[in-house]
C-alpha cells in the first residue's frame, strides 16, 4: 500500500467517528470522546495488520516430499550373488577373471544366455566394484554370442544373473556359471540385506550341473557339452 493510499484510509476513518461525536446525548457530551476514538484506532490497526500480513509473508512452502529409498539395491545384490558363485570356483580353477553377461538373463541356458534385460552403465560400475572387493575377481563384461567361447579359457569364467525377485523380508536371485570350456553350474541364491549391505544367507531348491570337487553333473539333465565332459 502506498503512502497516499494509507493517508486517505485514515482519514476516511476517523472523520466518520468525529461524527458520531458530534451527535452524543447531552449527558454524555462531557465525557471525553475516548471509546470511539480507541473503536475507530483499533480497526485501522485490523485493517493494516491484515494488509502488512499479505504484504510480508513469503512465499507458499510446499512440504518436503517423502522419502525415497535409495537406488541401486539391485546392482548391489546381483553383485553379491556373483562374487558368492565365483567364489566356488576361483581356488580350484585359479579365476582372475569373470566374463558377466551384461544383462539378466535365463540363468538355465545352456548354449549362449539371451539376455532379457541390459545393465545401466551405474549397475556395472557398481557390480564390477563389490565382484572385485569380495571375490577378489576382475569383471568383463561380455554380450551373448561370446558366451560359451571364453569359458575354455582356464582362468575365466562365464557368469549370468535373473532378475531380482523380492520376497518381502529377502530377496532370490538365479546364478548361472560356464566354466571349463562348456560345464555349468546353477543355483538361486537367497540374499538378504544386513545393515547396510546385502549378504547370502543360503540358497532355494536344488543347485544344478557339475560343481568342480567332481566335474560331473551333480543331476542328469540335456546338456551334451557338460555331459561330454565327464
């Protein structure tokens, strides 16, 4: 409000009351016009408070939007799954590398994985960090047609991964690793998240293929290369 426009407000005001003053009864004549003056005092302040108020508030603040869990969870936990199965086979078979297919994948494939879903450039930066900080393993990431080739090399291995599956109080991941140029190996691994990492605490069902203490299928199933090699 401008200063011209507050002057005239009250005089506006206060000229109304002096009015009002002028017509008291005579017995009340010569009593000291204070109430009206105070009434008329008062609502000025009303009406400026009310336009001060507008004036000086801020602006609106909306609330805080609610919290987000953090991202990642998933790079996470597909990274211990992998460090926990190459750590089954790196003392024996001497690993310095896994081939990891960059994406999920059927982890019962038994030629060359299809995968169904691609990493982010995040998820392998952070899988290749944990893999390499708790297998002690350096990660290469490989696409489906140079799956199976590079198992033949002695100290590689191929290693492929399906998708999170969230059961609530943990989660289940399927692992899939081709190694000595064709045997397999799968299992789900049951993973769950303890403080401020995610652990295996076990595995679902029945592992498949030929662990590397024997090098025989653990269970007959359709797969000529693995079967060859017993």
């Amino acid at each position: 409000m401008k200063d011209l426009d507050l002057e005239r407000l009250l005089r506006e005001t206060f000229a109304d009351k002096e009015k009002l003053v002028g017509k008291l009864p005579p017995a009340t004549e010569s009593r000291r016009p204070v109430a009206p003056v105070l009434l008329a005092a008062a609502a000025v302040l009303v009406v400026l408070g009310g336009i001060l108020y507008g004036v000086n508030r801020g602006p609106e603040v909306e609330p805080a939007p609610a919290a987000v869990a953090p991202a990642g969870d998933d790079a996470e936990i597909w990274a211990t799954a992998i460090a926990a199965l190459t750590a089954k086979f790196r003392a024996q078979y001497k690993l310095d590398a896994v081939l990891v297919l960059g994406g999920t994948a059927d982890p019962v494939t038994t030629e060359a994985a299809t995968r169904s879903r691609a990493f982010s450039a995040a998820q392998k930066n952070r899988i290749a960090e944990v893999v390499s900080t708790r297998a002690n393993v350096h990660v290469t990431w490989i696409e489906p047609s140079y799956a199976t080739q590079q198992s033949c090399l002695r100290t590689r291995a191929e290693v492929s991964v399906g998708d999170v599956v969230d059961k609530g109080e943990h989660t289940e991941v399927h692992t899939r690793i081709a190694y000595n140029c064709g045997r397999q190996y799968w299992l789900t691994y049951l993973i769950e998240r303890q403080g401020t990492t995610w652990r295996v605490i076990g595995t679902v069902g029945t592992p498949g293929g030929a662990l590397p203490a024997s090098g025989c299928p653990l269970k007959r199933v359709p797969i000529t290369k693995q079967q060859g090699g017993c």
